[in-house]
C-alpha cells in the first residue's frame, strides 16, 4: 500500500515564524502536491512538482515556498507565518507524469494554527 | 478553466436509503474523475477513479458514474450505513503547460443516521 506521511498532525506557531511542513512518500511517485483545505473553499493547490528539484505554483502560491531534494520527500515552507494561513494542510502523491491516469494518495493532514 | 461543483453541500439520510451524490465538471475533455471520501479532520481515501472511455466504476456499494457529453459524475451508494457518514469529494483533472493538476469540489457532507 501507498504510505504518505506528513510530519506533524498538529501545529501551533506564531506570526513571523518560519515554518516547515514535510511530507514522505514511500512509493517512488514522480508527483507530490501540497493543498491547503479550508470551510467552504474546498482543497486549493499550493504547489506541485514532479520531479527532484522542480517545483510549479498551484492556484494560491503567495506566502508559501517549497523544496523536493529527494524524491520521496516534499517540503512546503511558509516563510512569516500569518493569520490567515492557519489551515489544513494535505500532502499527496500520484504516479505516471504526465498522464493523469493515476490516483492521488492523501496524507493525514496538518492542521496548523498561528496565533 | 475547469470548475467543480458538488450539490448538495449537506445530506442527511436514514440508514439503509440508497442515495445519489452530484458532481458537476466545466470541461468535458477531462482524462478521468475521482471520487474521495474525508472522515473529519483526516486527509483523503480514494474511493473510484473513472477513465474517459469509462461510463462507470463500482466498488462494493459504491458506483461512480461519469457523462462526460453533460459535465456530470454520480456517486451512487447503496443500502447506507452509518458508517458511510463523511464527506464526499470529487476530482477532475486539468492540464495547464504540460503538468496535470486536479481540481477538487467543495463536497457532500454526508450523514447516515442508525
């Protein structure tokens, strides 16, 4: 089975901090994402990549930054963590690039809060 | 640019209802339609996945069904359980410069009473 683990399944942290989200994935997937899950908003891409090292922005870039220097781990960094960042965050990973015949596998979630 | 919507939002159901979920797409040259289940506060389980040369997809009591021609999928469950209560997402792929993405709707928050 697909395994997707994201590193913390809750976070609280301060405006101004630096903060890093990691995800693994443990099946070799080309593909990982990164979405934010908001009441009413649904899943929004943040930022995808699918391969090491390459990186593409999502819908809603601003504020966040990523970093996929192997293959089976993805980081999502937000820079100054807000307010209005404090979200649900969901880390995925599919297969066959560029061709979207594949499923994606979810993570559990982090949900994070800054105060 | 692809949009997806789910109605209803909300869905409260007595156990053992057979019941039908909506999902509606903009761009019918879609590659494939998925459907996910999130139990709260978790992430999210892939249920069926449709291919465009598919019309449907079962799973146990589950069947998915896609019309690409009318921009809808269904979801149909059969014989609830309580168990099946969750949210209900759908997904349809969209493929900007090269990359595919997914766009996801908003959901069905369902509930099965016992």
């Amino acid at each position: 089975d697909v395994k997707v683990t994201q590193s913390s399944r809750y976070l609280v942290k301060r405006t101004g901090e630096k903060v890093f989200l990691e995800c693994v994935q443990d099946m070799d997937h080309e593909n990982m994402f990164w979405y934010r899950q908001d009441p009413g908003l649904g899943l929004r891409l943040i930022y995808f990549s699918y391969d090491v090292k390459m990186k593409e922005k999502g819908d809603i870039p601003e504020g966040y930054s990523v970093s996929r220097e192997k293959k089976e781990r993805f980081s999502l960094i937000l820079e100054s963590a807000s307010t209005n960042q404090t979200s649900m965050y969901l880390c995925a990973s599919s297969t066959t690039r560029g061709r979207p015949q594949e499923t994606q596998y979810f993570g559990p979630g982090t949900r994070l809060l800054v105060l | 640019k692809q949009e997806v919507t789910q109605i209803p939002a909300a869905l409260s159901v007595p156990e053992g209802e057979n019941l039908v979920l909506n999902c509606s797409f903009t761009d019918s040259a879609i590659y494939n339609l998925q459907w996910f289940r999130q139990d709260p506060g978790k992430g999210l389980t892939s249920l069926l996945l449709i291919q465009s040369s598919q019309r449907e997809q079962t799973s146990g009591r589950l069947n998915a069904s896609l019309d690409k021609s009318s921009g809808r999928s269904t979801l149909y469950i059969a014989a609830s359980q309580p168990g099946d209560s969750a949210t209900y997402l759908c997904a349809a792929p969209t493929y900007p410069s090269g990359t595919y993405k997914y766009i996801f709707g908003t959901g069905t928050r369902l509930k099965v009473l016992a």
